[in-house]
DNA sequence: AACGCGACCTGCGAGC
DNA sequence: TGCTCGCAGGTCGCGT
C-alpha cells in the first residue's frame, strides 16, 4: 500500500513522462475514482482537456500536477472556467491524485490492454520516446482523481517537493502537515503541536494534519526502530523521544525509498504497493509471533505482538517497546 | 475544539 | 467445492 516513499517514488518515475505535455483526451471509465471532483466526471473531463502538466508535486502521500491551460495561453491569455489566469499559463489550478490503498499511475503505449482495474485514461501530446497514456488504476477505489484550485501555503514556504518549487500548495492538501523528508520540515512546530495533543504516540504519528507521510507501516517501524510504545503520552513525550521516533520514521522512509527507486527506468510509474523493501525490510509489521530480531541479537527470544488498535492492528515487542504504565514514562 | 470511530471499497484467505 | 466472514488500510465526515 502506498505511503510516503511510494508515492515519492511515483512522483519521481512521473515528472520525467508528463511535464511540459498536454492532455488532449480524457476518459473516466468509473466514476467512483472521481467522486471527489465535487462537479461531476463532466467538468472534470472539460477541464482537463487541453491542460499542460507543469510539474508533479507531492506532500505527504498526496500527489498533484500543476497545470497551465494550453489554449488560453495560445489565445494570448484568455482564462476559462477552472483553467489559466490571466497572466497566461500560470497555474492555480492542478490535478490531485491519492493513490488510496491501491492506486497507480501507470504510462502505458495505446496497444497496452486495459489494465483489470483501468479507472481512468489520460491521452498525452506526443513526444519522442514516450508512451502516450497515463492510466489511473485502482482496485478497491479508495483513491481517486480530482481538480483542486493552488492557494498560497500557510508558511510561505513551497507547497510540497517538486522539480520547480512553488509558495502554492493543492487547496486540497493545505491540511496536510509538511512531511519528515520535507526541507521545510520543522521539528520545533511538530514538537509543540505534539505536546498539546492528549493521545498517543502513534494516533499522532498518523495524523496527517500533524506530519504527513507516515501510514501504519511506516508508523509501526518507527516506532519499533525508536524502541517506543504506540501509547506514549503525547503531552508527556521528551524532546529526545519525540527526536528519536521522528529521525526513525525518516530512516525507515529514506530507505523504502532507496529500495523503490530501484526501477526508475521501468516504462512503468512504479508504485508496486509491496517494494522489494518490505518483504526484506520489515522488522515489526506483518510479524506476529515471529521473533524481535534486535532482541535475538542480544540473546533475548521475545515474540512480536500484535493488538487490535484504531481499526487496524499495532505491532510491538513486548520486550524493547514496554507499553507505558497510565500513559506516564 | 479535538478526538475517535464508521463508511467507503475489493480481493483474498481462513473456516465451515 | 463453494459459501461467508473477517481483514487489510487512507481519508473524510460526523458524532461526542
């Protein structure tokens, strides 16, 4: 499932197919991938047709492509419903992807069949070497696609990372807190507005309004790599301890990653839900009953727990995580 | 206001 | 064999 280093592995393998071309078709094959675009597959369709992608841009697990419209910039700057402004080609308007549980954008050749699960068919304007569809595949359609006015960031600083930085961000991602491998990140903010929250560590850590990125894996593995219990008191919590489950969560990301980079040169927009990262990498999730490997490697034999926590599940060593006696440490 | 839970989805594996 | 059920999880919206 894509979290943050998916995502960024996306945006990365995208950036190279899509930016400088335009969209010169649109096909919407379920609507549902498109439930969030509030006007309907209609206008998303017509607006999007003839858009140029600027860029691709992410925060946390949210993706969007900045676009300029390509006729009001030929017409010398006249600005249509949703498109351009009338500084010609500037854009305050973008497309928005979230991949959801089980979404990828792939570019594909126009001879390629319909993936089972093809939500949605962008044409792009040729270009030497390149496929010309970026497809929108979803299985279980929690993702989606959708078009959302660029507003100025909160902080001044640029919305998310991109090839060309700008101080706007997808109105739909303003909500979104920076990510851990956001430049802009700042411990100091996160720190304060994690000790005026009352709950625990990992509820925090999956709140995306307070750092964005981190999903239940990635949670878990940090929390596991911080040797810190998911109920940690947040308005409790050490600077020190605050450091050190921010650091691992950045560790176990940058090194998802690595490790999802591997196939850049692939035709294919790789977001492979399970990068070869996880089936070698994972240290807590996914591994009831197995042994903690830091534990083994100190003679210890203590047997990954799993509890049923926010709907989903929390993996910890019982061992080197102790759950916290009334929340205090 | 901040927190927390249910709904949204589909495929898969376990259990009967 | 074929059915049902539970589980997986990111985000939004609503209830508390």
């Amino acid at each position: 499932m894509p979290e943050l280093p998916e995502v960024e592995v996306v945006r990365r393998g995208l950036v190279s197919w899509v930016r400088g071309r335009t969209i010169t078709g649109v096909e919407v094959l379920d609507p549902r991938s498109v439930r969030r675009h509030a006007l309907g597959p209609a206008d998303f369709i017509g607006n999007l047709q003839g858009a140029r992608v600027l860029d691709v841009v992410r925060r946390g697990k949210f993706l969007w492509l900045p676009l300029a419209d390509a006729s009001a910039e030929a017409s010398g700057g006249a600005s249509t419903a949703g498109g351009a402004d009338a500084s010609g080609g500037a854009a305050n308007v973008a497309l928005m992807a979230h991949l959801g549980m089980s979404g990828q954008l792939l570019m594909q050749d126009a001879e390629v069949p319909d993936e089972k699960h093809l939500k949605i068919r962008l044409r792009l304007s040729p270009a030497a070497g390149m496929p010309e569809q970026l497809r929108f595949v979803d299985q279980r359609i929690f993702g989606g696609l959708f078009l959302t006015s660029l507003i100025p960031t909160a902080d001044g600083g640029p919305g998310g990372l991109a090839e060309t930085p700008l101080p706007l961000i997808a109105e739909e991602a303003s909500h979104i807190a920076r990510d851990p491998l956001d430049p802009h990140f700042s411990f100091d903010l996160f720190y304060r507005r994690l000790r005026a929250r009352r709950t625990g560590l990992k509820r925090a850590l999956l709140d995306q309004g307070l750092v964005s990125g981190i999903g239940n894996i990635y949670a878990d593995e940090a929390l596991w790599l911080a040797k810190l219990h998911y109920a940690r008191a947040t308005d409790r919590m050490r600077r020190a301890d605050a450091e050190r489950v921010l650091d691992a969560a950045r560790q176990v990301m940058t090194d998802a990653l690595a490790a999802g980079g591997t196939s850049f040169d692939s035709l294919y927009v790789n977001v492979n839900g399970s990068s070869g990262y996880f089936e070698r990498s994972l240290n807590a999730y996914g591994r009831e009953g197995q042994e903690c490997r830091r534990c083994a490697a100190n003679g210890i034999v203590s047997l990954i727990k799993r509890e049923q926590f926010m709907n989903r599940s929390a993996h910890t060593c019982p061992v080197c995580q102790p759950r916290p006696r009334n929340g205090r440490w």
